[in-house]
C-alpha cells in the first residue's frame, strides 16, 4: 500500500514531511514557494522578516531554510549569523536567496554560514536541485509540472 504522504516516518499514523522555512517579504515570491514546496509534499512555515524568520526558526524547528537576503528589520545575512549561534539550529541547512550575482555577496553568505547560495530568479529546476541536496529523499520527488 502506498502512502498518501511519501514523507511519513510511520504510514498513516504519523505525518512527519519535512518542514521548510520559507523567509521571504515579497509575497508573490513567498506564496510562489509555498505553492511549489507543498506541491512536492513538504510542510511550509512563513516569516516576511528577520526577526520572524530567527523566531520562527527557533519555534518550528524546520529542517531547511530558504532565506531571503533583502529581508526588512533585519537582513538575511544577520539572521543567519544570530540562527547559527543557536545551538538548536547550528547545523539546519540554510539556503541563501539572493538578487545579487557578484562573488563577494556570494562569501558574505556562505560566511555567515548558509550552505548554498541561489541567486534569483531562479529556474524550478533549481528549487528541486536544493531540496534534493538538502533534505535528502524527502523533497525533490514529484513528477507533475509545476
Ligand atoms: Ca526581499
């Protein structure tokens, strides 16, 4: 029998999908990703700031983040640096999203300690590449378009 949720630890009885931090303010983009991260089966947290994304980080536990670099309050760059001082999310992968392509912008994040750097817009192709790499088994399955 098949599960329903390809992500459940115990079929049926316990849903356990990977949950994705999605810290993003615009909110085309932000609803964008929500929509192509459930699609692929994955449980989807929201955070339209820096602090929101650090509070949430720390309430939710997700088990990848999809940072934003332009975020309000407090930029994605400076969240990173205050999510790895937690020792609770000091290992969670974090996924720089960035408008900007230069290489410094690039060290800056990888600095700070995110673990992979995407520079927007990016291709679907290279969403599912990430979820892939990041939460392996568990995210870069789906076999419908978009
Ligand atoms: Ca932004």
């Amino acid at each position: 029998m098949s599960s329903l949720y390809p992500y459940d630890c115990h079929a049926r009885r316990a849903p356990c999908r990977a949950k994705v931090l999605v810290a993003e303010d615009h909110e085309d983009t932000r609803q964008l990703l929500r929509m192509l991260l459930e699609k692929r089966g994955l449980s989807v947290v929201e955070a339209g700031d820096g602090f929101e994304a650090v509070d949430a980080a720390e309430r939710e536990q997700p088990d990848l983040i999809l940072m934003d670099g332009g975020l309000p309050l407090l930029d994605g760059i400076a969240a990173t640096r205050r999510l790895r001082r937690l020792s609770a999310l000091s290992a969670v992968p974090i996924v720089f999203l960035s408008g900007h392509a230069e290489p410094q912008a690039q060290t800056d994040a990888l600095d700070a300690g995110c673990d992979e750097y995407v520079v927007k817009p990016f291709e679907i192709e290279r969403l599912d590449m990430v979820l892939r790499r990041h939460l392996p088994g568990r995210g870069g399955q789906h076999d419908e378009g978009v």
